[in-house]
C-alpha cells in the first residue's frame, strides 16, 4: 500500500501558490494503479483518499506508519464507492459485492477487509474516503436506490445535476464521514453553484464519466481571491474548508463529495453567490 502525506496550509500562503505548487498540494493525479491500494494522508481534518483497484491480485487493506496502529481500521471509518467492474470484498468472513457506483460503509475496528474484483478484465475502481472515528457503527452497502435523492439546479444555468447522498446521516449512521455522488445532466457542466465554503468541515471531490478528450476546471481558494486546477478523468482534489470548491467542465460528468470535520449537517454552507466572487 502507497500512502503519501499532504500538509495543511495556510489561506495567505496559498494566494503565493504558482499553478505548479496548488497542484503539488492539492490536486490527487494518480487514484487508481493497478494491484494497488494508493492513499492520501491530508492534515485538513486527518483526511484519507485515494483508490484500491484489484487486477490479478486481491488486496488487503493493511496499516501504515502514518496511522500508528495495529490495523487500519483501529480508530477510522472507511466510505468506498465502486467507480469500475463489480467488486467483491471480504471481511471477517462476511463478503459484500459492489457494482458500479455503489457504496460501503465501514465502521470503526473493522479487520480483516480484502478487495477483488469479479472480472480481472474489467477491474474494480474502488474509490475510498476515510476519517478518524471515535464510535463504531455497522459496517452497511448502499446502493443509489437506498440513497436520499435531490435534484437541484436547471439548464437555464447549466447546473441541473441530481446529488446521490449516500453515506450520510440521513441513510446511515457515521461519525464524521459523509460521502455523496452527485450526476450532471447532458448539457449542464457547473456542479456546485453557488459555491460555498463551510468551514465546519474540509472536503474532497473525484469526478469521473469525464468523456475522452474532455477536462474539469475545479476552482478553489477564498472567495475573494480564488484559484482554479485543471483536471483530468478519474482525478481527486482536497478542498481546504476555507476554500470554495466548484467546477465547470467542458462536457457534463459525474464527480463525488466526500467531507469530514464538526458536525454531519449537510446544509451547512457559508454561500457566495456568483455575482460575489473575485
């Protein structure tokens, strides 16, 4: 397993970033290698992400230095999302089988937590969100039909997208982990807008349907002095909770929001209108 450690910064700093330094600090390039687990440790409120994508291999979910502890799952809860071919994951002797865009929740103290995928010529893409817990829940699937469902936006505004809230307080109980799925619509590219900041909590967005040739433009920074990354398909960004976290693509896609931090209100956003920003 590969994990890479991702400091915190400060919003002063971050205006003095160049485009190669905002990329280094915030953008995740690799999600997915092939017979690999591949994690991101962020600072921002302890924050894993990163992908497993089991090929010819089975891939156990081991500890890391980073965690100081016996298993990885000793004082965490893990959301994962199926993004590829159907997986299969064993755990304790209880197998759960994944197909594309459906979810798991782990629970803190879960051991013994395997990956496979159920055609090694159509791999499972397993993305993985994960945050320090402080109380174990049960380990649960979600499938988009157990979601709680919003549609928001319109084509007038070219942000009509239907937001998927799968491992959320409203359909299951966690900690702090909440991990949604949110699809746009042919013809609308903005996903969150307005854009918000919440600084109750930091978040990650990995988009993905992003058609070939195509590109996601994910804006970030204070809202008065913002930046904006260029990304590709199957990529992640962190989003600091000071910064905004928006995007516009070239064609319309699918993206997940995952967050942790105070509390598990998904309502609580600090909202700039466009008409704002600078």
């Amino acid at each position: 397993m590969k994990v890479e450690l991702r400091y915190a910064a400060h919003p002063n700093d971050v205006k003095n970033y160049d485009t190669e330094k905002l990329r280094k600090e915030f953008l995740i390039e690799n999600v997915f290698i092939p017979d690999e687990i591949s994690l991101v440790y962020s600072m921002y409120d302890r924050y894993m992400v990163g992908g497993a994508m089991p090929v010819k291999k089975q891939l156990k979910l081991e500890t890391n230095d980073e965690l100081k502890s016996e298993h990885f799952l000793d004082r965490r809860e893990m959301g994962i999302i199926n993004v590829g071919g159907n997986a299969i994951i064993d755990i304790e002797g209880k197998t759960y089988k994944l197909a594309f865009k459906e979810a798991l929740y782990l629970g803190k103290g879960t051991h013994n937590v395997v990956f496979k995928s159920a055609d090694p010529k159509k791999p499972a893409k397993l993305y993985i969100n994960s945050a320090p817990a402080h109380h174990t829940y049960p380990s649960r699937k979600v499938t988009l039909a157990d979601a709680e469902v919003v549609v928001l936006g319109n084509m007038e505004s070219s942000n009509h997208r239907t937001v998927n809230k799968l491992l959320v307080n409203s359909v299951i109980e966690t900690c702090q982990l909440q991990v949604g799925m949110t699809e746009l619509n042919t013809g609308s590219v903005w996903n969150t807008m307005p854009v918000h900041t919440h600084s109750r909590r930091m978040e990650a967005y990995f988009y993905f349907e992003v058609p070939d040739k195509q590109a996601i433009c994910h804006f970030m920074g204070d809202p008065d002095e913002t930046r904006h990354i260029w990304m590709k398909n199957e990529q992640a960004v962190l989003s600091p909770s000071w910064s905004i976290h928006s995007a516009a693509g070239t064609s319309n896609y699918t993206f997940i929001w995952g967050m942790a931090g105070e509390n598990l209100d998904y309502g609580d956003m600090d909202v700039r209108q466009p008409d704002t920003l600078k």
